[in-house]
C-alpha cells in the first residue's frame, strides 16, 4: 500500500492498487450479508476513485495531477481489497464485481458518483466523503470480522491523508479570490444534498451487529469535524433540499451509468483479455 511524504499533495505511487498479501492468503469467506455491506463500501471507493481519475492531466497545476491521481491509487485499492473479500461469498472475483455488474446491482452512494464538475465542486465532494469514510474506517477497526477490520485499519490511514487534502483546498478556495470563492460555496450547495444520504441506516444493519457501523452513529463525529474548517473558511453549512438517495438500493442518479459504460467497455468487448 502507499506511504506519503508530508507534502499535503502526496506523490503517485503505482503499488497502492496491489492487493495485500494477507488479504490474498487469507481463506476468509464472508457470509452473504458480510459480503453485501463489503459491496457497499467496495463500491463507494471504486466509482469514486474513477471519478478522480479523470483529472489526471487536467487538474489546475501539475503537482494536483499527482495528487488526485495518488488519492484515486488509494481507493483503488480500497475498493480492490473489499470486492475480493465480497466476491468471497459468491466466488466472483473483484473484476467480475468491477466489470460485469449493471447499474441497479452497484451499492454506491450517490454522492460518489456525481460529475467531478469544476475543481471546486470536486474538492467540496472529496471533502465531505474523505470526513466520512474516516470516521467509519476508524469504527470499523473495532469490527468482529477480523477481514474488515484489517482491510479499515489500512484504509483508515489512508483516507486520513485524503481528509487533510480536501481541507487545505477547501481553506485556499475559500479564503483564495472572489471568483474561487463563489465557485466553492456553489459546489457545496450543489454537493450539499447527498450528504444525507451517507448517513441512513439501511436494514442490512440489524443483521450486522458489530461487524458494520452504523452511518447514523457517524452523523454526531461528522458535524463536529467539519465544523472548524467551515468557520475557518468563513462558510455557512449549506440547507434546503435533500436529494432522495437509493444508492445502497440500486437506485442512482443519471451519472452513474455514462461512468459506469465508460469504465467498462474494454472488459466488456474483449472478454477474458489479458495484457
């Protein structure tokens, strides 16, 4: 997995996506609703991680390239190492799950697969999921399965540094010109209504006690962490609507199927290719 330096924009580092070695020999076989919840998660780092993708060559300067690219690497292999645990149920593999799923069978929140829009509005989204996913690897270390414990002690470490980067952009925006910060304001208000989203509790939760956390427990840590750097940058939490999410049922916004054809074309067109 990756190391960074103290630079706040980190370095790329290709290794990131490799699968841990004690995750590969690891015999753990998830049950069924252990291996749906893994999928939830799997699935968050991986559109997300496709969504930042995109800005390699276009971020606003060369040394942000790097780092969305550094950030993407790490999710990557987040989302690598929960759909091999998920596929486990159903001996699929993680590019089974990755490649040759339809949009109703993807788990991911609707936030992640918003457009990157301006940078702006890519910082703002980054902003809010790398606060989440903190505070829920940070749980998930404490989890009774000792695979999703393993995999969020890793991550958890990871998203810690991703947190940090999204704050740095978020004050210099803010705080930056009038125009960056009439562009940051936007892109939380536009970003603002899926938030609510990432912290409902859905059925599957009552059958997991102990193993997964809880998005509602989350919502308290979440406000309290954000709220520093919102005074800091001299921004209102944004209100008003609230988008109707469904990601961890299905259901999606109109994004995520252009991303999804995208991804997987060539895995589609060149069945059981290998380079």
């Amino acid at each position: 997995m990756s190391s960074h330096t103290d630079d706040v924009h980190g370095h790329a580092q290709v290794d990131v996506a490799i699968l841990p070695d004690e995750l590969i020999a690891s015999a753990s076989v998830a049950s069924p609703d252990v291996a749906e919840y893994a999928l939830w998660l799997g699935d968050d780092s991986l559109v997300l991680s496709q969504r930042l993708g995109s800005w390699i060559s276009r971020a606003p300067e060369l040394e942000e390239d790097v780092a969305l690219g550094n950030i993407a690497l790490d999710l990557i292999g987040h989302a690598r190492a929960l759909l091999h645990y998920a596929g486990s149920a159903s001996g699929k593999t993680e590019d089974d799950l990755a490649y040759w799923r339809d949009e109703p069978e993807w788990r991911s929140l609707q936030l992640v697969e918003q457009p990157n829009g301006d940078f702006a509005h890519t910082i703002a989204r980054q902003f809010i999921v790398s606060h989440f996913l903190f505070e829920l690897y940070t749980r998930l270390r404490d989890s009774s399965d000792a695979t999703l414990a393993a995999i969020s002690d890793k991550a958890a470490k990871e998203v810690d540094y991703h947190r940090d980067h999204s704050v740095q952009w978020v004050l210099r925006l803010s705080l930056g010109t009038d125009e960056s910060r009439r562009r940051m304001i936007v892109a939380f208000s536009d970003m603002w209504p899926y938030v609510d989203e990432m912290f409902r509790d859905e059925p599957l939760l009552d059958r997991l006690e102990g193993v997964a956390v809880r998005p509602s427990s989350l919502r308290e840590v979440f406000d309290l962490a954000i709220a520093p750097v919102f005074a800091e940058a001299e921004l209102e939490e944004p209100r008003g609507f609230i988008a109707q999410g469904g990601g961890r049922r299905g259901v999606h916004s109109e994004h995520l199927g252009l991303m999804l054809a995208e991804m997987q074309v060539l895995a589609r067109a060149h069945p059981g290719a290998s380079w």
